[in-house]
C-alpha cells in the first residue's frame, strides 16, 4: 500500500483490525483518542504499530517513539505518512 495515497478511511480500518474488536465497535476515526476513546494500551498500541508496518511497509519501529506519543487516530496516520 503506497501510504501517502492510503485515504483516512483505510488506514482507520487498519487501526480498527489492530484493536479489540470491543473498543473499535463504533468504528475508527481520526478524531478519537486512542487512549480515551478506544482504551489502547501500550500491548495495544504495539499491535497497531506491528500492522501498520505489515500493512504499509513503513520501518515503524524506527518511529516507536512516535507513536508512543500519538495521542490520537489522525496523529498515527500522520506518522505512517511520513513514511
């Protein structure tokens, strides 16, 4: 997937895949916080971060610090997207 040209949708329904179904019932959107609004944990944020790089091909480990800081969905789609 060539991640600048990956829609906010998509990359939502990735993050929806990588969470417990439980906290992405309502659906994944750029505006909720991931920790408020869908109850991720640090093993759920890793969940994320190992799909986003299947998913996308990005080196996201080499961004850990990134997303360890993303407070919400957009922040996350904005790290992908920097590659």
């Amino acid at each position: 997937m060539n991640t600048s040209q990956a829609s906010d949708e998509e990359m939502c329904r990735i993050i929806a895949g990588a969470i417990p179904k439980k906290a992405a019932k309502g659906g994944v959107r750029p505006d909720m916080s991931l920790r408020g609004d869908l109850g991720v944990d640090s093993l759920a944020l890793m969940s994320i971060v190992f799909v986003l790089e299947e998913k996308t091909g990005i080196d996201a480990f080499g961004r850990v610090d990134a997303f360890v800081a993303a407070e919400s969905v957009a922040d996350v789609i904005a790290i992908v997207r920097r590659g």
